[in-house]
C-alpha cells in the first residue's frame, strides 16, 4: 500500500495467455441459451390446444341426413301459378343443368363444411 492506496491485484497473463476468460464466458452463454430453449419449450406446452368434443366432432363430420322441411298441408296441394319457361323443352334442359350443377357444388359443400 503507498499513501493509503492499495495495489491492485496483477493480471493472471497465463488464464490470458490460454484464452480460460473466453471459455468461461461461452459456457455461460451456452448455459443461458439452454434455459432459454427450456422456457421456450415449456411455454409451448402450456400453449397446446387441447381436444375438445367440438374439435372431435369437427373433424369426424358425420354426414346429416337431410330431413325435408315441413310444410302446411293446404299449400302442398296447390300447383304452380306461374310459367316463366317458354317451353317445356327449356324447362327441361334447365332442370337437368340445375340438378348437375347441384350435385357437384353439393359434393364440394360437404368436403368443405
């Protein structure tokens, strides 16, 4: 000690010399890397979705079969008052597209739901 200054301790030149700093400090970060991934992988499992009967029933889409509405028995009976086909070979070959169209949209429609 001079003048009430203490000296500071020397430099360890040979840990310097053999790069112990640098290996000491990439264990650390390995290691703070390591409990980041940890974190990182527990969170994920805490964010898992579990499987609800919803999802379940979403997913095995049972086919509904298609129960007709019902209707009042007086408006069964009566027939259509307009004819808006100028032939009935138009009406026909419109019926026949329509009932095409409405297969393969319907196909598509189940897939899709």
């Amino acid at each position: 000690m001079v003048y009430g200054i203490s000296t500071r301790p020397s430099t360890p030149l040979f840990a310097l010399l053999q790069h112990k700093y640098q290996d000491a400090w990439l264990q650390q970060q390995r290691a703070q890397q390591d409990a980041v991934k940890q974190r990182q992988q527990i969170k994920t499992s805490i964010n898992k979705v579990n499987e609800t009967k919803a999802s379940t029933m979403r997913r095995s889409q049972q086919s509904a079969a298609t129960v007709p509405l019902w209707h009042m028995p007086r408006f069964e009976k009566t027939g259509a008052h307009l004819s808006t086909f100028r032939s009935d070979s138009a009406r026909a070959l419109a019926f026949s597209r329509h009932a095409a169209g409405k297969r393969r949209e319907g196909d598509s429609f189940r897939a899709s739901i």
